[in-house]
C-alpha cells in the first residue's frame, strides 16, 4: 500500500472558510476515484505546522494507482481551487507501507 502525504500553506489573507473548503473538496474525492482506498483532509489546530494550514492524507492500494490520481481531472480540480485561495507552498511524501 501506497501512503501520500501533503502539507498546504496558504497567504495570510486566505480564510478558514476557503481553506475549509478545500479539505472538503479534497475528502470527496474518494467518491469520485474508486482507487482511493481511504482520504483525509483536515485543518491544522496546533502550533507546531510551521506555517502550514493544512494536511492531507490519500491510502493507495498500489503505487499505478497513485499515478493516476495526480493528472486525474478531479484532482487537478482540487489543485486549482487550491491554487485560487492562496496556495503558496506545499509539501508532499510518499512512502510504501509496510505489510
């Protein structure tokens, strides 16, 4: 299994509501690519993100799967919208998990 993971910075002017908005649209993705084993998508509450505002999280079963979902249409929707609130820098590994 495939574990992908992306930190979201955004520009001080970028509200909660928009950053929001994009976890929400980021978790539907499960129902609209079938190959996603499990996505979570959520605000960070702590002191400790350095900036970061946001995570992500994608469970792959395989690493073809995880290829496809970067150029998917519905993904790159998502990096749009992103993009559109104030997306400055993101952070993202992958990593194979351990069976």
């Amino acid at each position: 299994m495939i574990e992908h993971i992306v930190l979201f910075k955004f520009r001080d002017e970028t509200t909660k509501a928009q950053i929001e908005e994009g976890a929400r649209k980021l978790r539907s993705l499960k129902q609209k690519l079938p190959y996603i084993l499990d996505i979570q998508a959520g605000l960070n509450y702590s002191t400790r993100g350095k900036g970061y505002a946001m995570a992500l999280t994608v469970r792959f079963s395989s690493k073809a799967d995880h290829e496809r979902y970067t150029p998917s249409t519905e993904h790159q929707a998502c990096v749009s919208y992103l993009k559109e609130i104030g997306l400055v820098d993101s952070l993202a590994m992958d990593f194979e998990i351990a069976e």
